[in-house]
C-alpha cells in the first residue's frame, strides 16, 4: 500500500515537472515568434504567409521546428534572436 501512494506521488509530481517544462518551451515558443516579428520582418514574412487559420498549438509547433532549423542551419543568427528575447 505504501509503495503504491509513494508512486502515485511520484507520478503527479511527475507530471507537475512536465506541464512547467511544456508551458516554459510555449513561451519560448511565443517569445522568439514575436522578437521575429519585430524585429526580423522581412525574414519571418515568409514563415508566416498563409498560415492565418492555424490554432496556437500548430503555430508553436511549426514555430519549434523553425528554431531547430535555424539553429542548425544559422547558428549565428539564432544566437542574435535569442540575445534579443
């Protein structure tokens, strides 16, 4: 009986520790995709072009696959952005 109410803590616990970690990487999320629209226009237009109709967990998504590619592709720039959030 105690090592079953000692695992049922574990597990909410658990799942506190991740519902903080998926809120902190959505506003990161949020947060580099409006530093790139302030800030970097002209290179963000083409990310956002035809997506008006997408809920906000698809935006943030595409807006996680974005970084990622940019921090391979353009890890210099990325540095910038994120100097900038």
């Amino acid at each position: 009986f105690v090592a079953s109410a000692v695992a049922i803590v574990l597990l909410v616990a658990a799942k506190a520790v991740v519902n903080q970690m998926d809120k902190a990487v959505e506003q990161v999320a949020l947060d580099f995709d409006r530093v790139m629209k302030l800030k970097y226009a002209k290179k963000w237009v083409k990310f956002t072009i035809g997506k008006d109709d997408e809920d906000e967990a698809d935006r943030i998504q595409r807006v996680l696959e974005e970084m990622e590619r940019l921090t391979k592709e353009e890890p210099e720039f990325m540095e910038r952005v994120m100097q900038d959030i």
